[in-house]
C-alpha cells in the first residue's frame, strides 16, 4: 500500500484522520498518487454545466485558502490533484481542499465516481511541467 509522503512543517498526527477518511482503502473516493505526494480523485456529473458548476465553486474555495489544484476536465468529467508544490509533499492544505471538493460535488449532484483515466492523468501532469514554477516565489 502507498504510504503518503507529507510535506515538511505538516503534522502527520494531526492530518490522518482526515486523511485516513477520503482515501478509497477506508472508505473514502480519493486515491494517494504512485508518489504519495499528492490526493487524486475523478468527479463526474451529468452535464458540462454542471461540471463547470463544480469547478466554478473549488476554484472559488482555492482564492479564499491561497491553494489550487492540477486538474483537467473533459465534458462532464474532471480529474483533480491536489499536492503541495513549496515545500513538495502532502500538505494540511490538500487534504483540506480534498475534503471540500467531495462536499461540493455532492451539492453538484456527482455521478457514481469512475476510476481516474490514465488520459486525465497525463493531461494534468503534462500541464502541471509546464507550468513548472507555479508555487516558487517570485522575485
């Protein structure tokens, strides 16, 4: 089994209970990546609209708590990564923003949650490298 690797300052103490609740071993829809450094999870609902709603809704949280996602959407279907970029690993931060994307999407009316394609996968890494930079502070 994948074991999560946090970021430096987190507390794991603190964070596995959270933690432990959204991944799919307990129960939970999230999944740790093949790094452990980061939370994924697909979200699908019936329409574009609402899958727009949805992701209108997470980036709104993302402004209040200073912390975005790697995600990419497809129609009705949207791949979400959270991870913590400075310093690299797990961070309260994800599992937090994970937490609220599973009670948003619930007031969306998420559909039956399909496993993460490989295809979201790579769309999100691919934009992720290139957007390299993303979380180092600019001078």
């Amino acid at each position: 089994m994948q074991q999560p690797r946090l970021s430096s300052g987190t507390d794991a103490d603190a964070v596995a209970p959270a933690l432990t609740a959204l991944l799919s071993s307990s129960g939970g829809r999230w999944t740790l990546a093949s790094d452990g450094q980061a939370l994924e999870r697909s979200f699908k609902f019936k329409t574009f609209a609402k899958t727009w709603d949805f992701m209108t809704a997470v980036s709104l949280q993302c402004k209040i708590k200073n912390h975005h996602p790697e995600w990419s959407n497809v129609y009705n279907t949207t791949f979400v990564r959270w991870t913590t970029h400075n310093p690299q690993g797990l961070s309260e931060k994800d599992i937090s923003m994970a937490t609220a994307c599973d009670v948003i999407a619930k007031d969306f009316g998420e559909l039956e949650p399909e496993a993460p394609s490989g295809l979201a996968r790579e769309l999100a890494g691919r934009m992720t490298a290139a957007a390299s930079d993303c979380c180092t502070p600019k001078k």
